[in-house]
C-alpha cells in the first residue's frame, strides 16, 4: 500500500487477526488527521490528543464517504480508541466493522450494535444498558464487568468471549452462541435464555434467579457455586456439567436432563422433588374429582332427571369420548411428572455417592 497523504490517518488494521472472517481483509484509514496527532479522530490515542471528543467522533462519521463496497459493512471502524468516550444514548454502530476496536469504560447506553463485528473488542466496564446487540458477532470480546442490562443479546456469537461479573440482569440471549464463554459471577437475573448454547462455558457463581432457560444447552459447563432461584428449566440439558455447590431453590424444571452431572449438597435438588411430588398430587386430585364430577352427571342423564335432546347411545359415546379426551391427557402428566422425580433422585443418588 502507498503510504497516505500526510493529512489522512493511514492506520492500518491488522487483517491477520486471530478471529479470521471472510470479510478480514486489511483496511486503511483515509481520515483527516486532528491537528495535534497524526492520526484521525477515531485512531488517536487519547493521551496524544485534547481533540477526542464526542462532537469530533460524530462529525467524523458524517462526512466521511468512505469505500465500504468491497464488504457488507456500512462502515470500517477496525481497530479505534474510544475508551471512556460518553457516547449519546442509542449511538449507530449498526453493521459497522469494530473489529479490536477499544471500548473500555465508555458510555454506550442503547447503543445500536445490530449486525456490528466487534470480534476481539474491548468493552470492559462499559456502560451497555439496552444497547442492541441482534446478530452481532462478539467471539472473543472482553465484556467484563460490562453494564448489559436489558440487552438485546438475540442471535449473537459470544463465542470465547470474556463476561466476567457481567450484569446482564433482563438480558435478551434467546438463540445466541455462548460457547467457551468466562461467565463468572455474571448476573443472569431475569435474563431470558432460550435456545442459547453455553456449552463448555465457565458459569462459576452466575445468578440466573427468576430467568427463563428453555431448550438451552448447558453441557459440560462449570456451574459450581451458582444459583437458580425460581428458575424455569425447560428442556435444559445439564449433561455433564459440575453443579457442586449449586443452588437449586423454587426451580420449576420440565424434563430436564442431568446425566452424569457432579453435585454434593444434593440437598437443594430435594425441594425440587417435593415441589415435582406436589404437582403429581394436584394432578391425581385433579383427575379424581373430574371421575365423579363425571360419574355424576352420566347417572343423573342415565336416571332422566335431566332431560336431553339426545339418545341413551349418543350420550354414552359422548361421555366415554370425555373420559379418553381426559384420562388420555392425565395419564400424560402423570408419566411426565413421574420421569421428572425419577431424574431428580438419580442426580440426588449420584450425588450423594460423589
Ligand atoms: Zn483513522
């Protein structure tokens, strides 16, 4: 590449960069440089310039056409200093390539990331209430101690990313990649986790309190130390995953799977058990007065003491359709129920021997 004009910025982002995506390709920076530094706005190192401001980052992006049609990206951001910038709230990064872009510490409430490349970027401490990550690709991003309540989180590769006391407290993560992810001590309060893949991730004292997990994958995590405070477990797959030390209080838990799971204090899955025995109860409860509430009415059509429109036969086939319908459903639940306790025992058994 021909060196740049000596008042455009030339910085050149590193296209060998560990996360390679087919749209890696090296890009130069051909913005104006600020007058104290000989890098533009979005490359300067903060301490080299007094120009690095919120109104100069803007400017900056609204004039500058650059040559974007080579990738699917709206603009090319690769490798920028932005730390502890106070951006506006609901900022566009949107389809934009952030790729080592750092992050760290600034202000980014609601910003919208949807479709960004932040591979390998720096948000450490940033403040990412409500910002919109929908689709964005974050696989080695440094988020910890970031600020990601009531993120849209939807669709996104975190892939190897680093949460670490993440707050991610009514977090959106439906259908997002979360594999080999640090997600110690992050707060999952309320989050809602459906389809998400957390597979071989570090959930070492994460809270998912009161949080929806529904089909989502939780294999070989370490879960040590983590709670699950009426939680909602739906078809979660706990298979192999340490749970020692786990706090299991409340949880609703629908034909979940924890096969070979490791767990001591087995105690916290016994009021799953009661809970999952109540329900069973209910239900057996439930089904014997739906018998003699229809016991009844059949004897009372039978003896004539209310008058029907309809034959002895039609009456007899209506009524045994009932029973079917109902006992076809209840028998149902029971066996669901059933399995659910059985599952429940055989980690308290597994447990108990480990
Ligand atoms: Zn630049």
């Amino acid at each position: 590449m021909e060196s740049p004009p000596p008042d455009r910025c030339g910085y050149t982002w590193n296209g060998g960069h560990i996360y390679y995506t087919p749209q890696t390709y090296q890009s130069c920076c051909y913005r104006e440089t600020l007058p104290d530094t000989d890098r533009c706005v979005w490359h300067a190192d903060p301490d080299d310039t007094e120009k690095k401001t919120i109104e100069m980052l803007r400017e900056t992006r609204e004039s500058w056409i650059g040559s974007v049609s080579q990738s699917n990206f709206r603009e090319i951001l690769d490798g920028a200093n932005v730390s502890d910038i106070n951006f506006e709230e609901g900022f566009p990064f949107n389809r934009t390539a952030l790729r080592q872009t750092d992050f760290q510490n600034a202000n980014l409430t609601g910003a919208n990331f949807r479709e960004a490349d932040l591979s390998g970027a720096n948000l450490q401490g940033a403040d990412l209430t409500g910002a919109n990550f929908y689709r964005a690709n974050l696989t080695g991003a440094n988020l910890q101690g970031a600020d990601l309540t009531k993120a849209n989180i939807q669709d996104a590769n975190l892939t190897g990313a680093n949460l670490g006391q993440a707050d991610l407290t009514s977090s959106n993560l439906i259908t997002s990649e979360l594999t080999s992810v640090h997600l110690q001590e992050a707060n999952l309060t309320n989050a809602n986790v459906q389809e998400s893949d957390f597979s071989g991730s570090d959930l070492r004292d994460v809270n998912l309190s009161r949080s929806e997990v529904i089909r989502s994958k939780l294999q070989h995590t370490d879960l040590r130390g983590s709670v699950f405070q009426g939680t909602l477990l739906d078809h979660t797959d706990f298979s192999n995953a340490d749970l020692r030390g786990a706090e299991f209080t409340d949880v609703k838990s629908v034909n979940s799977d924890f096969e070979g799971v490791i767990i001591n204090g087995a105690e916290q899955f016994r009021e799953a058990v009661n809970r999952t025995n109540e329900l069973k109860k209910r239900v057996i409860i439930g089904g014997i007065l739906g018998l003699i509430t229809s016991v009844s009415i059949a004897a009372l059509v039978a003896s004539n003491a209310v008058s029907s429109p309809l034959t002895e036969e039609q009456i007899a086939i209506v009524i045994s359709f009932i029973f079917l319908v109902f006992y076809g459903w209840l028998g149902g639940k029971i066996a669901e129920l059933s399995t659910a306790i059985e599952s429940i025992k055989e980690v308290i058994g597994n447990g108990s021997e480990g």
